[in-house]
C-alpha cells in the first residue's frame, strides 16, 4: 500500500509541474509551450487520477485530489479553448494542404467562436495574430 501512496505523489508532483508550465505559458501568452507540454499533461493527469484511487484510505485520497487533482482540472478547464483552437490550426493547414477550403473557412470560424472563451487575454492576443495570419490571403511572388 506504501508504493501506491509514494507513486500517486510522485506522479502528483510531477503534474502540478506540467501544470504549472502551462498556467504560466497560458498568463504570458506563449501558446507553443501550451502546445507542446498539454499531451504530457493531460497524460500525466489521467495517471495520477488512477494512482490516487489505489491510495488506500479515503481522506488521504481526498486529500491527494484536493492537493494535485483538481487544481489540475482547472488548468485543464482555463487550456481547454486555447489547445482546441491550436489543434484546430493544424487541422485547417491540413485542409489548405488539401485544396478543402469550405472546411478551413468552417474551422475559422469555429475558431473565431472559440477565441470569445479564451480567458487569459496575452493567450487570446497570440492567438489571434495566428488567426489573423489564417485569413490573410497569400500572395506567392512567382518570378
């Protein structure tokens, strides 16, 4: 039972890490950070949801989520419209790539949708030149 206790701290500690990598990254507006490090932890927050219900005893476990979980769960709430809209970026290149404009013209829109949830405004900033970027046509000098 002790290895379930010192593993869901492990990986506790190890979250609110990655959490704090991104609530920092979301507050100054460097949306690649946000990118990068939100697999490893969304990844990391289902782990230590399951080791901390291993933990044997209730209060402790309460405790443990109080502690890593759920501030966890906020920094997964504040990144949500922020990572789905850059997952959307990748999509819409995507369909550039693929002549699909009726679904990158959607998904701009659905980004600009998005773009009114996003809390953290230096996020929101970086975010929209991108969007910007999106909209503006590209002029290709050919010679």
């Amino acid at each position: 039972q002790a290895s379930y206790y010192i593993s869901a701290i492990e990986s506790g500690e190890r979250l609110i890490a990655l959490k704090s990598r991104i609530d920092q990254a979301l507050s100054s507006g460097n949306v690649e950070v946000v990118y990068d490090v939100y697999p490893s932890f969304e990844r990391q927050l289902r782990k230590t949801k399951t080791l901390i219900g291993r933990v044997h005893g209730s209060s402790i476990r309460k405790q443990m989520t109080e502690t890593f979980q759920q501030p966890a769960e906020v920094t997964k709430q504040r990144s949500f419209f922020p990572i789905n809209i850059m997952f959307a970026f990748d999509q819409i290149i995507a369909a550039y790539e693929q002549d699909d404009i009726e679904k990158a013209e959607r998904l701009l829109v659905l980004c600009e949708q998005w773009m009114l949830r996003v809390k953290d405004e230096n996020t929101k900033k970086e975010l929209n030149r991108y969007l910007d970027e999106f909209k503006t046509p590209a002029i290709l000098d050919i010679q």
